[in-house]
C-alpha cells in the first residue's frame, strides 16, 4: 500500500512539472510572438513614416512647379489682353472710320501674335513614375490627375491645334499684306489705313482674331483658378502629413 501511494505522489510529481514546463514553454511562445508583432509594428510605421516623408518632398515640389506656373498664366493673359485691346482699338477704328494717327500705330502692332504656356511637370512625372497612390489625399489625387490630365492638355490644343494655327495659317497673311511692322508689338502702319476701313476680309479675321484671344483670356483665367485652388490644397495637406 505505501508503495503504491509513493507511486501516485510521484506521478503527481511529475505531472505538476510537466504542467509547470507547459506554461513555461507557452509562456515563451506567447512573448516570441508579441516580439515579432511589435517589430513588424515598428517596421510598418517606419515604412509609413518614409512614404508620408516621401509624399511631403514630391508635393513641396509640385507646390513650387505650380507656382511658377501660376507666373506663366498670368503673363500669359496680361499679354493676350493687349492682344485683345490692340484688335478691338483697330476694329473700332475701322469701323467708325477714323482717320490714321500715332496712337493707331501702337495698336497696328499688337493684333498679331499669341502665347504658349510651359507647364513645369516634373513633380508630376515622378509621381506618375512612383504611382498616385503616394497621394494618401483622395480629394487632392484626383485633383492634381484632373489638372494635369485633363486642363492643362487641354489649354496645349487650344494652343498649339487652334490658337497658334489660325495665328500662322490666317492672321499673318493678312498681317504681311496689309501692315508695315516698323517694330512688333511696338509700332505699324497700314499699307492703306482708307482702304481697310472697306475691307471685309480683314476685318473679319480680326473679328474671328478676337474671338480666339477672348477664348484663350477666358481658359488662361480658369486655369489660374484651378492652380490656385490645388496649391492651397497641397499646401494644408502637406501640413496634416507634419
């Protein structure tokens, strides 16, 4: 009989440590476990950290391509503008037959040309190249792809498909006919400043010249808008990222 108790004390024994190594052992794997979570916790917010560092440096530069952006189109549209007041001055003129005079000659000068808008899209061609998923902003994503994609390509046919083909192909004809340019922009006479005053052909491709040079004033103030509004947002978002 005392052999057989010492039997089951020893089990017992045995069993209780058994127990004890498996809450050991479990113990270990639960701590090996947390350990490799809170690294990969600690890694994701490093990688996250370098993305948001990432989009901060590509937006900051973006900021800035729009700005000398902005530059451009207004430039742009206080050009056209003269443009736009050189050709209504002429037309009026004509119009009303009022005889050649000084003041004329600077307005002669200014009905021919137009303007070409450079985009800086350097920032955005490195966000194309590393994905606009780096935009952590879909508001702002879809913006910044609209302005580029959308308006700024648009402006460049209008440009160069309408504006600068009529510019080429219509008014310069007409411009080397019947305008001496003493120095562009500056000053010109008229071959015949009567004759004009009957001539329709001319007339009416000023007409049609300030239809253009009203366009091109209307999309160079739009756009102006629309850069406007995207740098603002660039700008409160890249504060959000700090």
């Amino acid at each position: 009989m005392i052999k057989f108790f010492r039997k089951i004390r020893q089990q017992m024994l045995a069993e209780s440590k058994f127990t004890q190594y498996l809450i050991y052992a479990v113990g270990e794997i639960v701590l090996v476990v947390v350990g490799i979570m809170i690294a990969l916790s600690i890694n994701n917010a490093s990688e996250v950290d370098k993305l948001r560092q990432k989009e901060i440096t590509l937006l900051t530069e973006m900021q800035q391509n729009l700005t000398i952006d902005l530059l451009d189109l207004e430039y742009n549209a206080k050009g056209n503008a003269l443009r736009i007041r050189a050709n209504e001055m002429v037309l009026s003129a004509l119009k009303n037959r009022t005889p050649m005079n000084d003041s004329l000659k600077f307005f002669y000068a200014g009905v021919f040309g137009n303007f070409q808008f450079s985009e800086n899209t350097g920032a955005w061609a490195t966000l194309q190249s590393v994905g606009l998923d780096l935009i952590s902003n879909d508001s702002l994503r879809n913006a910044i792809s609209h302005l580029y994609t959308v308006r700024y390509e648009y402006l460049e046919n209008l440009e160069k498909g309408v504006d600068d083909n009529y510019q080429w192909n219509v008014m310069y004809p007409q411009v080397l006919e019947q305008i001496n340019m003493d120095e562009l922009w500056v000053s010109a006479t008229p071959v015949n400043h009567e004759a004009l005053m009957d001539d329709r052909k001319f007339q009416e491709t000023l007409k049609m010249n300030l239809f253009i040079r009203n366009m091109m004033q209307s999309m160079y103030t739009d756009i102006n808008d629309e850069v406007s509004v995207v740098r603002d947002q660039i700008e409160n978002h890249i504060k959000t990222l700090k």
